[in-house]
C-alpha cells in the first residue's frame, strides 16, 4: 500500500513495516540536494515529529514522520550520495524504514490520486 502526506512524504506499507522517503514534487522543489540527515535506527517517533533533515542548493528542509513508530533501518547510501534521492526519490532514494506503532494509522493518509490532486 503506498500513501502520501500534505508534507510530501511517501509511505511503501509492507505489513508492519512502512518504507519512508520524500516524493518526487518535494525533491523537485527541494532542488540538488547536498545533504542528507537520517535518524538514528532504533529512534522512537511520534505522528508529524522531525526525523530527517535534507539540504540543497537552494534550501534546508525538515522531513516529518508520516505515522509514530521506531525506526528500524536506514539508507546509508543517501548520507554518502545525496543525489541519489533526486535521481530517484520514491525508490532507492529512500530515507528509514519504520515499524508502525498501529498499522491502521497509515490509512488517514492520502493515496496516489489524492497526493496528485493536492500537487496539482
């Protein structure tokens, strides 16, 4: 299942699992980007709390947790080679993997049609 936030989050839902990065638009806007910061694996999140830090060229940008949950991998290869998540944003561009506190959490969010509504 993949859903989306307001904040252009992307979320790859694999049973208690949810695989997390910024969407296409947001790494458009965002620019090149020149640094990336992931949480630590093992970091505990609650709904709309800071977790990721990207910056570019042209702006330094948060990155919000979708839905609560602990972290519990992260895409190194992101940190080392930023420009990955621009080339491709919504697959190996991914930022942490997270297990959900509550699977059904993730099903206030947007889906594809919703997001591309949103974006225009």
């Amino acid at each position: 299942m993949l859903r989306f936030t307001e904040d252009h989050e992307w979320l790859k839902i694999d049973g208690e699992v949810a695989t997390v990065g910024i969407t296409a638009y947001a790494a458009e806007q965002l620019g090149d980007l020149v640094f990336v910061q992931l949480p630590e694996i093992g970091t505990t999140l609650d709904k709309g709390q800071e977790v990721a830090v990207v910056e570019s060229v042209k702006a330094a940008s948060d990155v919000y947790a979708p839905v609560a949950g602990e972290v519990v991998a992260i895409n190194e290869e992101i940190v080392n080679d930023p420009s990955i998540v621009n080339a491709n944003p919504e697959s190996s561009g991914w930022f942490y993997k997270l297990k959900l506190a509550d699977v059904k959490s993730a099903e206030g969010l947007m889906d594809e049609a919703a997001y591309k509504e949103l974006i225009g």
